[in-house]
C-alpha cells in the first residue's frame, strides 16, 4: 500500500539555501498570527487563523539547506469532531537539487485522506505551498494568512499550552 500522508513539491530557481530560509519564516508564508520562533531548533510556536484553527508546533529536526521536520504539539479545529488531528503530526520539509532548480517537498506525516480535516487541509496545504511559499522563495514576498485581531479568543488557548517551552 502506498503512502497515503499529505505531499505537495514545487520546484524554484533559487538555492537550497534560500528555500531553506524560507520554509523558515512561517510568517512570509502561511500566517503573519504565530508567535514564537519558527527557525530555532527545539523551540515552539503557535499558530493560528481566527478561531477555526490554533496549533502548537515545535522544530525537531533542521539539516541546514536540506531539511526541516516541524512537529505538532498541540492542535485544535473547530470545524472536525476530532478536534486533535494533526496531534503528534510531523510537517516535513525535504530540500535538493534538481538539475539547475531547487525542490522543495512537504510531507505532513499523518495527515491521511482518512482524516475529517483532509479535504480542507489539503486544499489549504496546496494553495500555501504551490503559491505562497513559492512566491516568498522566488519573489521574497508569499501570501501568508494577514493578522486578524482574534488573538484575545485564542488567549486561553495560548496560555493553556504555554507558548514556551
């Protein structure tokens, strides 16, 4: 049986390097709402978009220029009954050169098509990677989710999973 976990590959004309620091700034592609730090080794952030969506992410692996394996602490949906999935999830960004372009491929370990979330995820996944965090990469500007001002509803939330390790 093949793997069934989220994928999503895009191919740039930058460095592995410069992709690299990309992937790193969260907030040049997927929401300007996270706080913490998102390039650091072993340090946790938190996301979120309005209240549909908080999740707690820590950095457990990073092989400079090649790879960067993010993994899911704490989560919560308020559009799926498991409001959970993606607990224990790892997002995983691969790094290589591919002729004279740089590859970069998601695999977010653990989010299958057996999941609630999977059909917005993915649509959700694809749009950030194919558009935003290409663009960030090739352009230095992405199409992250803009601050929304809902930071006091995920307060408790924040406090709750305390942002710090």
């Amino acid at each position: 049986m093949k793997n069934q976990d989220f994928t999503s590959t895009i191919l740039v004309d930058k460095t592995p390097a410069e992709a690299f620091n990309a992937i790193q700034n969260f907030r040049g592609w997927w929401s300007e709402d996270i706080e913490g730090e998102t390039d650091q080794l072993g340090e946790t952030f938190f996301y979120h978009y309005q209240d549909i969506h908080l999740c707690k992410i820590k950095l457990v692996e990073k092989i400079q220029d090649q790879k960067l394996v993010y993994q899911v602490l704490a989560n919560e949906f308020s559009f799926t009954q498991d409001k959970t999935e993606w607990v224990n999830t790892k997002m995983i960004f691969e790094i290589s050169k591919e002729g004279e372009q740089t590859k970069v491929k998601l695999t977010h370990e653990g989010l299958t098509p057996k999941d609630e979330c999977y059909n917005i995820c993915n649509d959700a996944w694809t749009g950030f990677i194919q558009n935003s965090l290409k663009s960030l990469i090739n352009t230095g500007k992405g199409q992250p989710n803009p601050k929304d001002g809902t930071n006091e509803i995920n307060a408790e939330n924040i406090k709750k999973w305390n942002i710090a390790n």
